[in-house]
C-alpha cells in the first residue's frame, strides 16, 4: 500500500501530508487543506523510481515508493548490520566475519560471558537461567542468530529464535526447531523433552524484544538445581509454496 498521502486545497492546491500536519493551511490559498486527497499526485508519486537507501554499500535496486520501506528494512541484502552483542559498537555488511573475528575467539557471545556457538546443521547450547541470549553462527552463509530466553510469562522462561541479517533473498524463508533436553532433577521432569517450531524473525538489530505469541515455554521446574537447560537448535532454509 502506498504510505505517502498528498492533500488539496478546495483550488487544488497540494501539499504532503507531512505539510499539511503542520500548517492545515494552502499557502498559495490560505485556505484549509488536509481534507481533499489529491488523488493525481499520489499515483504520480507513487509510480516513480528512487535508489535504495543502502545504494552507497552496493545496493543497485530502483524502488518504487510503496516498495522502499519493506526492501530497505528487511530484503536489502547491502543493508548493514548491528552487532547484538552489549557493549559493541560495530554495524556493517560483513556481521558473520565480525562476530567470528572480534567475539567468538573472546568468549562472548551474550551478556553473560557465554562463547558464540558455531554450527551448520544444529547447535546443541547449555542455557543458563539468567542469560538473556546466547548467538549462534551458522558456518555455512556466516549468518547470526540468537536463542532468546525471554521472562514476561508466568512460572517459566519463553525461548525463542531470531535471525540478526536480512531475509533470504526470493521465496525462500527460515523457519527454526527448538528441543529442550531434560535437564532438571532426576524424576519425571528429567525424562521429559519439549520442542516447538515455527518462522525465524529477521532483523538488521535487535533492540531486546521478544517474540509474544510464539516461543517455547519452559517451565521453571525443569531447570533444576543447576539452572540451565540444554538446547538443541535447528535452523534451516525453506521455500514457499508459490501455488
């Protein structure tokens, strides 16, 4: 849908919406203007073509108006990247090599002083209670995840997957399976294994939030005296059905 609105004035006078919030007056008129959608003017707009706004790291798509927000936010494969890890300060194109490069050989990779996991097909991850996030970097494409562990839900812990990088590019899309190991006290709670599946979220920087309505919900009883979990993630890539 296009997202910039043009207005008129009674004369057919037109101002963007942005102007018309300010003012709500025609300056050639001195008429109200906000009221009449200037119907022309938005189709022209909307049919013309702009650069992305990533254009100087590479990117060479021509965008329609409607179509700039979504390319440059989710689908822009030059769009730079934020380091999720606390205290970093890097944003750019190559956040795989960086984390491999400036955090895994250090022993970060959350904000509690866990190492980055490497992995191609699956990871297994120790979870400890109170860490908020573990990264996970597929060796294959160096792309970055993090295994949330998120509160906010009652007698338990919310894990979750979410992809820090842009979508795969065509029809393709990621989709993640989490099972959790019992890792609790001996008795029937150890013997136990939940699992959950579902789409990975991508994000070009994670700003600490946590998926609301889906999520592997683990209680509190099962991480036991030691306080933690462990972890098997799966992520892989999939393609929509185009029928």
């Amino acid at each position: 849908m296009f997202r910039v609105l043009a207005r008129q004035c009674a004369n057919g006078h037109a101002a963007c919406e942005a102007c018309c919030a300010l003012w709500w007056v025609c300056p050639s008129f001195i008429q109200p203007i906000g009221d009449i959608r200037c119907r022309p003017l938005e189709n022209a707009i909307a049919g013309m073509l702009v650069p992305c706004a990533f254009a100087e790291h590479g990117c060479a798509r021509r965008l329609r108006f409607a179509e700039k927000p979504v390319h440059e936010a989710l689908l822009c494969q030059h769009a730079p990247c934020a380091c999720p890890v606390p205290g970093c300060a890097y944003a750019g194109l190559e956040l795989g090599d960086h984390i491999r490069d400036a955090h895994a050989a250090a022993g970060d990779g959350d904000g509690d002083g866990n190492d980055v996991v490497s992995f191609t097909g699956s990871a297994a991850v120790t979870l400890r209670r109170g860490t908020p996030f573990r990264v996970l970097l597929h060796e294959t494409d160096a792309r970055v995840f993090l295994l949330l562990n998120g509160g906010g839900v009652p007698s338990g812990r919310s894990l979750s997957v979410v992809c820090v990088g842009t979508r795969p590019c065509g029809n393709k899309s990621l989709e993640y399976t989490l099972q959790v190991g019992g890792g609790g006290e001996p008795g029937p709670l150890g013997a136990l294994a939940l699992s959950a599946s579902g789409p990975v979220p991508c994000t070009r920087r994670w700003a600490g939030h946590h998926p609301s309505e889906a999520f592997l919900f683990v209680p509190d009883a099962y991480w036991g005296s030691s306080g933690s979990v462990s972890v098997t993630v799966h992520v892989r890539k999939v393609t929509a059905d185009m029928a």
